[in-house]
C-alpha cells in the first residue's frame, strides 16, 4: 500500500459495510416488487390483473342466452361442462382426435376441445341436451333411431356420435352408407358400433337399405 493510500479506518468498515447491506437490501426489494408487480404496491392495476386474461361471451345455448366470463384459453368444451354443467358433451381424448365433444356450431359440427369460447361470442350452441326439448320429451328421430337399432354399447362416445350425425344428415352426407362412414370418421366408438351407428342415421336421414 502507498503511503497516498492509507489503510481504512474502523468507521471506515463499518460505514462501508452499512452501505453494502443497504444496497443488498435495496436490490432484493427491487427484485421482489418487479416480479410482484402492481399488487405488491397495492395499486389500481393489481385489481385488474386477474382479469387480464378473462372476457365476457355471450352464447345462445340450446335456446337459452347465456353470458359467462371466462379465461381466454377455456375451451367451448370446458365451458359447457365445468361452467354451465351441461355434461352431456363428453371429454374423451381433449385434442380433437375422438369426436366425443361435438356439438353443433351455427348448426355446423366442432370439436368442443379444440374450439375457444371467446371466439364464438354471438353464437348458437346446441348440444345432446338440447336436442329434445319441449314437456313431452319427445326423443329426436337421431336419439331414437340410436335407441331403435342398439347403436351404442357403453354410451360414452354416443352424445358426440348423435350430434355429428345430426350435423352429417344436415350437411346432405347421408347418399350411401359408404358416404355416412366417411363423413362420421371423426367420431371414434371404441365398442364397435359402427355399423349400428350407419343405420341409425340413414334410418333418421329417412334412408333405407345395408
């Protein structure tokens, strides 16, 4: 050391060793609000942060508006079964590749896993519940041919399969059985029922023949 250096005193330490625990400290402090954001300084914008990624979407479900707010990423799927409770629309695979959560869009057949809520505001909705209304309960001539021709066996897949065979009848898919098999090939019975589920929908599509 030179002598125009001379050694620090004990002040000296100690005030150096305050400001070393106060800059410390200050950073962590600094890190802490910049990961807590707003609501560790108990701002406005901390209220609103839940909401951040949550809007409002207004449906017309089987004939009933219904206005819910929901989390961007929630599926319709989701939406119909842990919002509204409408568990008729069933989860199978949840990546759009069994067919078990159709329902009918605008009268067009989604997948209920793969299609957004907040994309379908304004929409119409129908799902298996809505297929038969009215105080008589009368069953819709595709639940009914289901019934008539024992196209199902554990039933899990048959909400999906009767709604997407509704959609298919609707969309003039029902010329041959060939056609109907491949216009309802997105929609998986893990039973077998294949051939039962082809004559219900040409029996519903007013069809006959093998």
């Amino acid at each position: 050391m030179s002598m125009e250096d001379p050694a620090p005193s004990a002040d000296e330490d100690a005030s150096t060793a305050v400001t070393r625990r106060t800059f410390v400290a200050a950073t962590a402090l600094g890190g802490a609000v910049a990961v807590a954001g707003p609501a560790l300084l108990g701002t406005e914008s901390a209220a609103a942060a839940p909401n951040a990624g949550s809007s409002q979407v207004s449906l017309t479900i089987n004939g009933n508006r219904r206005t819910v707010t929901v989390d961007n990423r929630t599926s319709l799927l989701d939406l119909l079964r842990e919002h509204l409770g409408l568990t008729g629309t069933k989860k199978g695979c949840d990546a759009g590749a069994c067919g078990a959560c159709t329902v009918l869009v605008n009268d067009r057949r989604v997948n209920g896993c793969l299609t957004l809520a907040v994309r379908l505001d304004g929409a119409e909705v129908t799902t298996a519940e809505g297929l038969a209304p009215g105080e008589n309960n009368r069953l819709h001539p595709l639940q009914q041919a289901f019934v008539d021709h024992d196209a199902f066996q554990c039933g899990y897949c048959t909400p999906g399969q009767i709604m997407s065979g509704i959609g298919c009848i609707r969309e003039g898919h029902t010329g041959s059985r060939e056609e109907i098999r491949e216009w309802m090939s997105g929609n998986i019975c893990r039973c077998g029922a294949y051939v039962k589920i082809v004559d219900a929908v040409q029996q519903a599509a007013g069809k006959s023949g093998k």
